[in-house]
C-alpha cells in the first residue's frame, strides 16, 4: 500500500472513530468515557479484547479532535463524562429545520462531498428521510443513493448517523476530481478554477 493510501486510510480510521463517539453522545445525551454505560461494557467487552493499544489510542484520539471541534465538551465535577455542545445541539437542531442551509465558505476548494447510503427495503422510511433531508440542504443526486455537494458538510453526515442510526450505511467522500462535474458546478453556481 502506498503513502497516500495508509494515509487516507488512517484519516479514516479516526473519522469513522470519531462519528461513532459522536453519535454515542447524540443518542444517549451523555456518554462515560470510563465506563460508557454499564449495560453497553458488555457488549463492548469482546470488542475491547480484539482490540490492540494502537486502536485505543484512536478512539482516545478521535475523542480529542470532537472535543477540538467543540461538538463534544467535558461535564465540569463529572470527570470522565462528556455532553454535546451548543455548536454540536446547533447541527442537530438544524437537521430538524430543513429550511435552515449549510453554511457556505467563501471560496470552494475544487473538492465534491459525496453522499453514498445503502438502505435495506426494511428501512425503507428512514431511506426516504434521508433523501429527503440531503435534497433540502441543497445536495444533489447523482443516482438513487448517491448523493453530492460541494462543500464541507462532515459534522452534518456525523448528526445525520446519529439521528437516524444508520451509521457505516452512510458513507462521507471527498473527491478532488468527478467526470462530468460541469453540469454540477452550473448547479452551485461555481467557477471553472476552485480556490
């Protein structure tokens, strides 16, 4: 594997780390970094013994760089326990909102935000509110469950696996190049030479 694979891989890593702390938190309010949750460390346990120092190191990691981006904040007196931010509640509220946008920087950066979801027919309601939510934040679709947008947009994948618990059947990509992206950037409005 080259260096720009194990790179991309280990970013991977810690992001996927990284959502699964968050909608930890999302869905339970709190979340225990030393104990979790007394009935989750059972089945946490197996997990645990396969689990090297490396990839614990990850997790812990992972949960830095929430607590960094402000979506996770340590409980003053409880020490070991973290609780969801106004920044992190203010992306769940605006999930909530459809009518409420994504914020837009000034320049782009050349790069698309692809949206791949893979819902069974079983869950056929959830696989409609997402589609639904994505088309109100403004994202396109390129086919029945990819989905595309041109800016940062991570926080908000993280909220949506959370909100609606489908975690690794929604998958975040930034792709520098996509074929045929002229119709899309006529879409956003985006110029020929991205930032």
């Amino acid at each position: 594997m080259g260096n720009l694979e194990e790179h991309s891989a280990k970013r991977t890593r810690i992001t996927k780390l990284q959502k699964a702390v968050l909608s930890g938190v999302a869905t339970a309010g709190i979340l225990s970094i030393a104990l979790l949750a007394p009935n989750a460390i059972r089945y946490l346990r197996p997990l645990m013994k396969k689990m090297d120092r490396s990839r614990q190191n990850s997790i812990q990691r992972a949960r830095h760089l929430l607590v960094d981006k402000k979506l996770l904040a340590y409980i003053p007196n409880k020490p070991g326990f973290l609780q969801m931010t106004d920044k992190g509640n203010a992306l769940m509220a605006r999930l909530n909102n459809t009518n409420c946008p994504l914020k837009k920087p000034k320049r782009w950066d050349g790069k698309w935000r692809v949206l791949i979801f893979d819902i069974t027919e079983k869950r056929r309601r959830t696989r409609v509110q997402l589609r639904l939510t994505l088309q109100s934040f403004g994202f396109i679709r390129l086919q029945d469950s990819v989905w595309v947008y041109p800016y940062p947009c991570e926080e908000l994948v993280t909220l949506l696996k959370a909100d609606l618990k489908i975690g690794y059947a929604l998958l975040y990509l930034i792709v520098e190049e996509m074929e045929g992206d002229k119709h899309l950037r006529k879409i956003f409005n985006l110029s020929d030479n991205p930032a």
